[in-house]
C-alpha cells in the first residue's frame, strides 16, 4: 500500500506539472491551445486548399479539472509566435458549440435590428437583398479569418499555430516589422469594442428615461445608475460566464423581436407591398448599407470563441447556422415591421408601438443592453491585460491587477458615455473605419497573404471582392460620418 501511495503521488505530481506545460494562453483570453496540436485522424481533416477547419482531435478535450490526455503529439507551430504571459488557471475554460453559438448570436443580433426596418424605408427593395447578402459575406469572412490561423503539417494534416487576431497580423507583416500588424489590430480591436460598450451605456440611459419620463432625473443620471448594475463586471474572469450572460441576452432579444412581430401581425390588414420605393436617395441608401452590414459583425470575437470551444470542428457549422437564422430573423422582422408602418416607420421601431407596448418593450431593450456589455468588455479588458502581462513581472500577471485593469475601462466607458460630446456621430466615424477594416479589409487581407499558393482562382476572386466592398463602405461611412460632424460644428 505504500508502494502504491507512492507512485500515485508520483503520477499526481508529473499530471500537475504537464497541466502546467499544457496551459501555454493566448493572448486574447489566455486559453489552453496546446490540445489543438493533437494527432489527428487522416479522414477527418480536410486541406486548406478547401479552408476546411473540421479538425477532428485523436481524443475529445474535456474540462481543466478532468482527465489528463497523454496523446500528445510534436506541435508544429510557428517559430515567430511568442506566447503571451501564463494568465489564471481559472480562466482556462472550454466552452461548447452552443454556448459559442449564443456569443455570437448576440454580437450579431444587437441593437441594430431596430433600425432595419428604417433602412428598408431608404433602400427598398434592395435592403431585403442587402440583408441576405451582408449575412453571408459576415459569414464568409468569418471562416476565412479562422483559417489564418491553421497550416499545413507535413502530412498535410491541418495544425492551429495561431491563437488570435494579432498572431495573424504578425505572420502577415513579420518581413516589414515584426510587431506593427498585431499593434494596429489590437488597437483597432480596443476602440471598436470600447465603442461598443459605450453604446450600450448610452442606449440604457436613454432607454430609462423614456421608460420613466416622469421622475425628475437627467439622462446622464440614468445612464450612471446603469453603470452601477455594471460594476460586477469587473468581476467576470471565465468566457463560461459571458456565455451564460450572452445566452439571456439573445432570449430578451427574442423576446422583444416576438412582441413587435406579434402586434404586426395584428395589423395585417393595413400591410401593402406599394409601400416599398424603387428608386433610391444615394446617401440614405448608404446610411442603410451602413446598418445592414455592421448589424453582422461578430469577427473580433471569433478566435477567442473558437480557441475555446471543446471541438473547434464544429465551429464553421455553428457560424453557417448562427448567420442563418440571423438572416430570416432579420429579414422577416423588417419586413413585417415596415408592412405596418410604411413611410411612418421611424428609426428605432419601438417608437412606433403604442405607449402601452413601448414601457414594456423599452425594459426589455434595457435588460439587453446591460446583458450584451459584458462580451465587448471582457474582450477589451483582456487584450489590454494580456499586453501588459506580457512581461515576466510577476505583478502584471497577479489577479489584483487584472482587477484593476477592468475597473479602470469600466470607468472609462463611463466617462466617455457622459461627457464626450456628438458621441454618435463620432461613433459612427470609428465604426466606419474599425468595423469595415475589422470584417471586410483585414480578414480578406490575410486570407490573401497566407494561403494565396493554396487557393483557388475563384477563392482569389472572392476575397478581393470583398476587400473592395469593404473599402467602398468604410470610405462611404467616413464621408457621412465627417459630413454630420461638419454641419454640427456649423451650427454651433
């Protein structure tokens, strides 16, 4: 029995050690990625001359607290990528197809919605084909993005060597400098998503002084007692919790999309099909593609998301079905909100029900914006964290600092959200440059540097179309973006 005690503490110190090795993070989230290197089997693994990610593991990953798989294989990963520093073993959490598909489906059924039936109005017929169409370029570019981080082994197995955005702008711009393309995302990453968070700062302000117009309270007051309900954000340490935040979130989405449909419905008898326009104002009809297509963009989270997903093998589906339902969820309810309204449909739906529906359904979009801050934030705040924790000074890498590295951008948020003046103008200006170089430019970019040898004619053909839609539409949005500025600062 004690030659037994013995080996068994034995076999528990070198389980605790190769856990340790194992858990090399990166730099998004700080996950295990080490299991990505994993034997695969032959007739799973599709090439990249497909970009096909179905990457089947030898054995299926489980939790960090359960068994230890000793089939490792050599992982063939690039000599250029450098870890960031080892994070929290707390934070080392998988998540399943599900829950990533409910992460995503909150970055893409956000606030935005309720200003498609307002783009339909300016753009007619051609806003049913631009949602239709916006869905599967999101979704294209999506895939191609994760396919930057895989290559080839020398047995033409598919290997991941890349864990996040900035590794793949590093490999892209590692002969001009090594570091310049993951500085110009991350950044890039940290102000589209710090703008997101404001918004919905802003948007729970405004949502609670509509709902409560008679309490003797400003706007700015609202939108601080919503920071309030925030705070316990700065305690979220695990992708695991957004998932469950993100998954009430689209369930309070649905929600408000069932209660509008429904009273649509209801004044069936009013719809007519006369009410859709042929011809087309040019910057309405931009200021629709502009609502239309960022109302898809999710691409800043899916590294991470699939990074952290039990079997990453799943990942394309889940994206095929999340942009799917996405699709004719989005087009049914702008189609049947604008049938009621016609030329009335103002730009927030909501507006349009009658004041007995309007309290109801301003709470709901109240609970949604508070329940989608927290993805954008988490996300931020761990970008920042892991550049900063980089080094090996321990004090970077304590929890007491990550705490107060999230505290520091909640407060942030905060400030910018009260005190920045014609912030949604300029949200817009941030948006036409961070979210078009974000889910247009920079995926297709990539796809093209990486694996131009490996890919088709007609994959080279896409991925340049979509790069120059990208441009067009972000050189669109910034000349509305600066135009608006230009005649508010006239007018003061």
């Amino acid at each position: 029995l004690a030659t037994l005690s013995f080996f068994k503490n034995i076999f528990k110190t070198f389980s605790s050690l190769f856990n340790c090795f194992r858990e090399t993070p990166s730099l998004f989230l700080g996950m295990a990625r080490w299991d990505s290197c994993l034997d695969t089997d032959e007739e799973h693994v599709n090439f990249a001359r497909r970009d096909e990610l179905n990457l089947a593991h030898s054995e299926e990953r489980e939790e960090p607290d359960g068994p230890l798989n000793f089939e490792l294989d050599v992982c063939h990963q690039d000599p250029e990528y450098k870890s960031p520093a080892p994070l929290p073993r707390a934070q080392v959490k998988l998540i399943t197809s599900w829950e990533a598909g409910w992460n995503v489906t909150n970055a893409i059924q956000g606030i935005f919605v309720l200003g498609l039936p307002y783009a339909l109005l300016h753009s007619g017929y051609s806003g049913l084909f631009l949602i239709i169409l916006a869905a599967a370029l999101c979704c294209y570019t999506g895939k191609i993005l994760i396919a930057c981080l895989y290559e080839e082994n020398e047995d033409g197995q598919l290997i991941r060597v890349r864990d996040t955005y900035e590794d793949i702008a590093n490999a892209c711009c590692k002969k001009l400098s090594p570091k310049l393309g993951g500085i110009v995302v991350n950044v890039t990453q940290v102000m589209e998503l710090i703008m997101t968070c404001i918004l919905y700062l802003v948007a729970s302000g405004n949502l609670l002084s509509h709902s409560f117009p008679y309490v003797p309270v400003t706007e700015k007051t609202w939108t601080v007692i919503a920071f309030v309900t925030l705070l316990p954000c700065v305690f979220i340490k695990t992708l695991k919790i957004v998932s469950k935040l993100s998954q009430l979130c689209s369930l309070v989405h649905f929600i408000v999309i069932l209660v509008v449909m429904t009273y649509c419905l209801t004044q069936i008898h009013q719809w007519s099909w006369a009410k859709f326009r042929l011809s087309i104002e040019f910057e309405d009809f931009l200021v629709s593609v502009g609502v239309i297509i960022f109302s898809y963009t999710s691409q800043i989270f899916l590294p991470t998301l699939e990074g952290n997903m039990k079997n990453p093998g799943e990942f394309r589906c889940m994206l095929n079905w999340t942009h799917f339902f996405a699709c004719v969820l989005k087009t049914t309810f702008a189609l049947t909100a604008f049938l009621t309204w016609g030329e009335e449909t103002k730009e927030v739906i909501t507006d349009n029900l009658p004041s007995f529906l309007q309290t109801l359904v301003n709470l709901c979009l109240l609970t949604k914006a508070l329940l989608s801050y927290p993805l954008p934030f988490f996300a931020a705040t761990e970008i920042v964290y892991a550049c900063i924790s980089r080094g090996n000074h321990s004090n970077y890498r304590s929890p007491l600092f990550a705490l107060g590295v999230r505290g520091s951008f909640l407060v942030l948020t905060l400030l910018m959200a009260m005190f920045i003046p014609h912030f949604a103008l300029l949200m817009g200006l941030t948006g036409s440059v961070t979210g078009a170089a974000m889910t247009f430019l920079l995926p297709s970019l990539f796809h093209l540097k990486l694996k131009w040898k490996k890919l088709s004619f007609l994959e080279k053909c896409a991925d340049i179309s979509v790069f120059i839609l990208g441009f067009l539409c972000s050189l669109a949005g910034i000349v509305c973006s600066i135009k608006g500025l230009l005649e508010v600062f006239e007018g003061v």
